[in-house]
C-alpha cells in the first residue's frame, strides 16, 4: 500500500488539501504545516493523528492509521502575533454567562469556530447549539471537527446556554477531551484562561491533564476495590460503545440482503421477531464463516495449530490482542489474527463465538434496536435484543432465538456470571440464563458487593442521560428486575435441549459443551393429554377408512390401525384428511402417534386447512402442505432444508401459516418453533407420541411426555378464512424428495 495520504488539515477557518509521506519524519511533516499556516514547528499543536491527544516528536508516522480525507487540527502561535485588540479583561466577564457575540468579538472568530467552548470556558456558554445523532448537544467547533458531517442532525439554535457534551460522550473520542475542561483548572482565573485564546498558548496553564469519561468513573467507583471481575465489567462496557458509531452502524447496514429489510411482496419488514429470525439466517448460513483452523493462505489446504504470535501493526490496529499459527503439510505459515473491532470483522467475516456476537451485534444495534453484548464467563458470548417490552436472547453462532437455558440444558454447561453490556449501563443477568442459580459457583465476589458495585457503575453512567431517557430506562430495568425474581421457576422448553452446533466436535468436547443426545433434563414429564368425548377414532376398520380421504401415495396398510403416508422411497407425498368438517373455533385435542425412518427425509405434517379433502401440496421440503391456501400446518420436519426453506436444523418442530395465502415451509412463515426434548431425532424407527391441545384460543404441543410448546396464541378463526367461521378439513401429509424415508401414522384420534 502507497505511504501517501491525502489528508485536510484545518486552522483558523482554512481548509488545506495536503498530501503527506507517512514515511517521512516529523521534522519534514511539521515543517510542511509550517509553509501552510505560518506556526513554526516548536509551537505546533496537531490533533487528529493521535487518539484523544497531540503528534510528538517520539511518534512516527507510519505507525499511524491515516486514511485518506481524514480531518487534521493545528493550533499554535504564528510568527506574526495577534494584536493587541484581541485581549480580553475582566469586565468583559459574566458570573453566570459569556456571549457568543464578546467571544467573537474579544478572541476573533477563529477561537471561537476552531476551538471546544467548554474547554476555554468551562461553564454553560450562549452559543449555536448543535446535536449530534446520538443526541448530544454541541458547540459549533465540535461539529465541524469531531464529527463527519452526516452524524449532525444540524444547528438547533442561534443563541443557546449550555454547556457542549462533546468531551463527555462515551461512545466517541472528542479531539480536545486531553486539552481540559476548564472548570477541573485549579489555580488560574478564568479572566486568564480567556486571555490566553489570543496566542493559542493554553496548554501552558494547564495545571494537570483533562479527566476522561473513564478517568471520572474510576473517581466514581473508587470506594470499591479494583479486582478482575471489576476490570473486565469495566473493559467490556467500553467495547459496546463502538456499536454507538454511527460510520460502523452505516457500514453494518450497507451489508444486509433484501430479505432482511423487505419482505416477499416487498413490503419492508417491521422491527420483530420475524426480522430478527431473518436476520439470524442470513448471518449464520450466509453471510459469517466459522473457523476451527484457517485453511492456509498460500496453497488452501488444510492446517494444524503450531503456536501463537506476536500482533503486527495493522492487526493491532484492529484490536486483535493474540494471533494463532497454523501450519499446512506443505509447511505454509497462516496468521489467524483474532480481531476484536467489529468494523473489521464486518470485512473478515469470520471467527469463533467472540467474532460472530461482536458483529452480529454492530448490526442488531444498526437496525435501531436496544441491543446488549453478552458475556458468559465460562467462555461464550452472545446478543440480546429488546422485543415485546424484553430482553431476547440471540445466539448468532447457533442461529437460535429465545432460548436462554440452551447452555444450561442443552450444551450441558455450568455458568457462573453472566453479564450484559449495552450504552446505558453493565447488568448482572445470569438468573436469566439458569434454573440453578443457587448451585452455581460464584465466588469471585460476594453477590450484595457485586449488586453495589453494578448499582454504582450504572449510576453514574445513567446520570448523563435526559430525563426522559432516564426514566424509559429505570422502567425497563424494573420489568426486567421482576421476570429475573421469577426466573428460577421457569420449565425447560424443547429448543433449550439442543446441543451445540457451532464448532468441530473434537472442540466442543474440548469445552465441556458437547451436551448429549437424551440427556437427562430437569423438565418433568407430564402425562398425555386425555380426550373425554370421542370425535373420531381410526382403529383401521373399513367404515373408518371411508370417513378419511387418502391422497397422493398414502393408504391405510392392511391388516392394521396404521396409515402409510409416503413409502420408503423418493419424490413421494401423501395426505389423508377427514372428510366430514371439524369445528376448530371450540376446544379440541389431537392425540396421535407416528413413525418415521430412520436418517432420511424430509418429513410430516399435522394440517388445518379450509380448501378441499382431496387437496395435496408440494413434495420434497414442502412436506405436502406447501402452497396450500388458508392452511395452518404443525411441521415434524427431520432435515434441514437451508437452502431453500433456511431450517434451523433437521430435528423440529414449527407451526406455518400464510393467512388466506398459499403457506409455505419457509421458516419465515414459522410462528412458532420448538424441539423435541433432549433433541431425540424423530426419524429414529421409534413410535413417537404427540398431543395438539387447542384450548381458548392457545396452542400446545405435547411429544413424547414432555409439553414442547406451552399456550401459545392462535386464533385459529381469525387467522384463516374458515366454513361458517368455525369449520375445516384436519389431516395429515408427508413428502420424501431426493432422500427417502417412510412417514406412518400408527394412531390418530380427535375430540374434546
């Protein structure tokens, strides 16, 4: 890459196109600023290559991250001295209020445009105000210089008192923050403070250094002791105020396909669920790759761990703290630097868990939700999204949504903290991802001093907050205060018994988080549900075959009670309907058992539908309700059809509908997904036994003894055009494609 950068350097209302040498010294870039604005080198102060202070002379430039277009400042006395007019006295002094007008008119325009308000005068000031996009209110200097021009919604005032907030924005740096506020100044008037704007010699009044945001914190939480869970809940909080960025935030959304935003009729997506499952499709199947071990740079082939190194420049540029060496056969060397800047990984798309959360929640945040970066200190990270007035857990890694005891009951882990970290404050939320809080082990600190700390913490960060925003906060933290009290009574559902996908099994095992297929949960079983008046009963006699319509490659198998959807064999589908209509408005049960190959496809469906008996829709991973019109259909699918329906895995179980419209097994069209308890495969050879329980206008699903889906609303005649009202045709269909497996009903009955 060319050392040259064409940069603008700013001073005293002037812009200056300059092109530098990062290779050159500091002697000649200083004394390339000097032929520009007349400031000898020795009096040059130059802000906007160093983060949050001045260039020195120990610096070298090309170990500076310079792009293109990036705005410089110098300050500092020129050869020929202001005049004398430009001196400001006391009587020019307000106890309470400095004009914007005697700035100008006693320090000269150029003070007043080039340089923080709140830094020369420390108190609240009459002034242009101006607002950032992350609603900060600002001078005039900070606008122009410590923003890009489209993260300033613009001035909202000619003439306003107050006090600009620029240098106390956590989410940003403030190109004068290391400069003062001149209210921490000790020992020095104001009256000589604003004398000294004539000559740009402030910095020799300055008695100590500007206390950052985080210094102040530190001032704040010094009561408590500095311990490592501290010093991570501190570092961590400061990593989330990244996603705040409104130049990352644009970047994030520059990236994202249509299917996000738009929905099929081109209607744009609003901010839900629905999005979100979108969203973490896209991330997980599309647009991120995991890496156990990088394929080599050189030849593509596979590679071994061999080490770690050492970070370049440029990867620590990228806050990549530690870099893994791999190795191939033919002895190529591959860099696995692990990034921890979210813009970069927007760029690598690629990484273990740290890598895919740290993005994926840049573009949560993007999206304009409420959106926490979660840590798990037993090494997991993950993403929570404020929906339906709560927190929703999000695991980008594992494409799963709402399913906080994953870890817990599915990957079999033991946690012990887990925090999470968004712009307004660091949370203690490990109630919400246990129903064993009182077995973990947490002994770094004692929980009432870790609930102090937190409490103190926050305190302060809120204090900066508007009141409204305070106040919609502290609501939202007290709703969440109260399901956290009840967390502990919380029952298991099935998609908490998956184990984990992501990573190989050797590193799963590695971790402790492998799980097991059948392994013991804490969920209860509970009997199955009992139907104490008979609608129908299939026991296979003949009268009972004539009230059921078979369609497709389905048929009652002789000399049993059973009913063969589809054959072993592939590009079948098949259904059987009642024929006579069933009220759906009233309370009804469905109790049944099935058996499905074993390692096959695609799968079965239980189906309410309002068209005909003799309807039949499409094979394959339409599992023969695809395209049927005014259908709600409950989906025992055992494959996962990513590329065309993007299943969350081969093992669920998920209700569809599409209203008056074709439906569809697209898992945009999923209203609800579940999982059979300790993720046992469904297409196992086993009789499996179900309940579909529809009781004031809710839905549960029972399988195999344990309730997978518990009331969830579903207003049957609202959604579908029904006969009367109240009337439709229930059945069954089933579809294998190019893969095959047999689909056999071994027991139906429906009633009351």
């Amino acid at each position: 890459m060319s050392s040259l950068r064409n940069i603008k350097l700013y001073h005293v209302g002037k812009t200056y196109d300059m092109e530098i040498d990062l290779d050159s010294s500091y002697e000649d870039f200083t004394f390339q600023i000097y032929s520009l604005t007349d400031i000898p080198p020795e009096n040059q102060k130059i802000l906007g290559l160093v983060k949050a202070g001045t260039l020195t002379k120990d610096i070298k430039l090309n170990s500076l991250t310079v792009v293109n277009g990036q705005k410089i400042i110098v300050v500092g006395k020129q050869q020929t001295t202001p005049s004398s007019d430009t001196s400001v006295s006391n009587n020019n002094m307000n106890n309470n209020t400095i004009t914007n007008n005697k700035i100008k008119e006693k320090c000269k325009n150029y003070v007043w445009q080039e340089e923080c308000s709140r830094i020369y005068v420390g108190e609240k000031v009459s002034q242009p105000i101006y607002k950032s996009k992350l609603g900060k209110f600002i001078c005039h200097a900070c606008s122009k210089t410590c923003f890009q021009l489209d993260q300033v919604e613009g001035i909202m005032d000619e003439e306003f008192q107050f006090s600009c907030e620029c240098s106390s924005d956590w989410s940003r740096e403030c190109l004068y923050v290391q400069r003062l506020n001149s209210v921490d100044l000790e020992d020095e008037s104001k009256d000589n403070l604003l004398k000294s704007m004539r000559n740009y010699q402030l910095s020799q009044y300055i008695k100590r250094p500007a206390q950052s945001p985080e210094q102040k914190l530190k001032q704040h939480l010094s009561g408590f002791p500095e311990t490592s869970l501290t010093a991570l809940i501190e570092s961590n909080y400061k990593r989330v105020q990244r996603y705040e960025d409104k130049t990352l935030q644009a970047k994030a959304l520059s990236l994202l396909p249509k299917s996000v935003l738009f929905n099929r009729k081109n209607e744009r997506i609003a901010p839900g669920e629905e999005q979100l499952r979108e969203l973490l499709h896209w991330f997980k199947y599309d647009f991120f790759k995991w890496v156990d071990q990088p394929n080599c740079s050189t030849c593509d082939g596979p590679t071994q761990a061999s080490g770690s190194g050492q970070p370049s420049l440029d990867e620590i540029m990228f806050e990549a703290g530690r870099v893994e060496i791999y190795q191939c056969r033919q002895w190529h060397t591959t860099r696995f630097p692990r990034y921890n800047h979210p813009g970069k990984l927007l760029e690598t798309k690629r990484g273990r868990c740290g890598e895919w959360a740290n993005a994926f929640t840049l573009i949560c945040r993007a999206l304009g939700y409420q959106t926490r970066y979660v840590l798990d200190l037993t090494d997991h990270v993950w993403t929570e999204v404020y929906v339906n007035d709560k927190w929703t857990h999000l695991d980008s890694c594992e494409a799963s949504m709402d399913a906080p005891l994953t870890y817990e009951q599915g990957w079999n882990k033991t946690l012990s903290y887990v925090f999470a970290f968004e712009r307004d404050g660091a949370f203690d939320v490990t109630k919400r991802y246990t129903i064993k809080y009182n077995q973990l082990p947490r002994d770094k600190m004692k929980d009432s001093d870790l609930e102090n700390y937190l409490q103190q913490f926050n305190s302060f960060i809120q204090s900066r907050l508007v009141v409204p925003d305070r106040n919609s906060l502290l609501k939202r933290l007290e709703s969440e205060r109260l399901e956290l009290l009840q967390s502990q009574k919380r029952i298991p559902k099935g998609q908490d018994m998956l184990s984990r996908i992501s990573g190989s099994a050797d590193w799963k095992n590695e971790r402790g988080e492998n799980g097991k297929v059948g392994q013991t949960t804490t969920v209860e079983k509970e009997s199955q549900p009992v139907i104490k008046e008979k609608g129908f009963f299939y026991s296979g006699s003949v009268n009972e075959q004539n009230d059921l319509q078979f369609v497709g490659s389905s048929k009652a198998l002789a000399g049993t009670s059973y009913i063969q959807l589809t054959p072993n064999e592939t590009d079948k589908v098949g259904g059987v309907w009642l024929k006579k209509l069933w009220n759906v408005e009233q309370d009804w049960t469905c109790n049944f058992a099935f058996k499905i190959d074993k390692s096959g496809a695609d799968g079965m469906a239980f189906v309410i539908q309002n068209h005909a008996s003799t309807i039949l829709g499409q094979g394959g991973s339409g599992l023969g309700y695809e395209g049927i019109e005014n259908s709600i259909a409950i989906e025992f699918d055992t494959y996962a059809s990513v590329d065309r329906c993007q299943d969350p895995n081969g093992n669920h179980v998920s209700i569809h509908c599409n209203g008056h419209n074709k439906n569809s097994s697209h898992h945009r069209y999923s209203l609800a997904c579940t999982y059979p308890v300790g993720n046992q495969p469904m297409n196992d050879g086993k009789e499996h036994h179900c309940s579909i329980v529809y009781q004031q206008g809710s839905i549960s699903i029972w399988l195999d003894g344990y309730f997978i889906l518990s009331q969830l609303s579903l207003n049957i005649p609202k959604l579908l055009d029904l006969e009367n009202g109240k009337d439709a045709f229930i059945g069954f269909t089933a579809a294998t494609g190019g893969l095959k497996q047999s689909h056999i009903i071994t027991y139906f009955q429906i009633g009351k």
